[in-house]
C-alpha cells in the first residue's frame, strides 16, 4: 500500500517537513513513485522511514531521559547548596555569639586586673602608714634618748664637765660621712 507525503506524516505524527528531510535523492528514486503532482511511498520505504522515526523517538526519550536526570541532578545541586548555606548561616551565628562572649571575658578580665591593681595600691597605702608610723616613734624619741652616743656624729665629743653635753671637735663632716 502507497501513502502520501501528508498520510504518512499524519500516521507518524510528525509534519510533512520532517519526512521530506529523510527522504534524499536515492530515496526518491528508489522508494516513491510520482503520479501527476503526487509523489507516493512504497511500502519499503514507509517501513524504513517509519524505522527511522522510531528511532528519532528512542532518541527523543534518550534525550528526555537525560533531560530528566539532568534536571534531578540540578534539583540535588540545588538542595545541596541550599542545606550548605543553612549551615554557614548557622556557623555565622555561632561566631558572633563566641565573639560576644569574648568581649565579655574581656571586659570582666579588666574588671578583675583594675580591682587587683586597686588592692596592691591599697596594700602600699597601709605598708607606709605603718612604716610611717614606725619613723614618727624613733623621730619621736625623748632628748635623753636623743643623745646617745650612737647618733651623736664623729665630729662631736662629751664636754670636759660631764654633763651630757657635747661639743664640735672642728672638724666639719659632709652629709654623706654622718652615717659612719
């Protein structure tokens, strides 16, 4: 049985078109016969344009099937990167608050070294008024005591009358020399 042109593209479901770009010379002149300005098909040639539009179809669905896979590939990408960026926005979070907890050390570390500072310094406060109150007793002997003659200086002697007092031998000693 002979088909058009027209009736094959319409069993195929293909157009017109289509079917005339498989159809080449040899094809033509060994596959259809022309009567008047129809060209028909043989069978022969149905069943090989019909085998290569199969074809075409299996290559189609390959092409679908790839398309599919490529478009599942694409989603998991899409997944992927979505859960990544939830995890770096998770990550992002915990840095800032590690960060607020580091300035907060910081700040309760110079707490602690100002209140340390401040008790070392009060520590020096009472060492002086004690080593203060140490001096004013010895500044504040009696005259008896004053006059011993261990802080009497070298240059002074006892007086020939025996009184307690003492007189300049003329030589004069230096501020430095009055501790030997």
């Amino acid at each position: 049985m002979e088909l058009t042109i027209k009736e094959l593209a319409d069993e195929l479901a293909v157009s017109k078109t289509a079917i005339r770009k498989h159809m080449d010379d040899k094809f033509r002149s060994t596959y259809t016969i022309k009567k008047g300005n129809k060209i028909l098909i043989k069978d022969e040639g149905i069943e090989l344009l019909k085998g290569q539009f199969k074809n075409q179809g299996a290559t189609n669905t390959r092409k679908a099937e790839k398309e599919t896979a490529n478009e599942t590939v694409a989603k998991d990408n899409r997944d992927q990167s979505h859960l990544l960026a939830e995890q770096l926005e998770d990550q992002r979070k915990q840095i800032e608050e590690k960060d607020k907890q580091i300035a907060e050390l910081h700040q309760l570390l110079d707490q602690s070294q100002r209140l340390q500072l401040d008790v070392q310094n009060k520590l020096k406060q009472l060492e002086n008024k004690s080593g203060n109150s140490t001096q004013t007793k010895t500044i504040e002997q009696t005259p008896t005591e004053h006059q011993s003659e261990d802080n009497i200086p070298d240059n002074y002697q006892p007086t020939s009358a025996g009184d307690g007092r003492f007189e300049s031998t003329g030589r004069k000693k230096h501020w430095w020399q009055f501790g030997r």
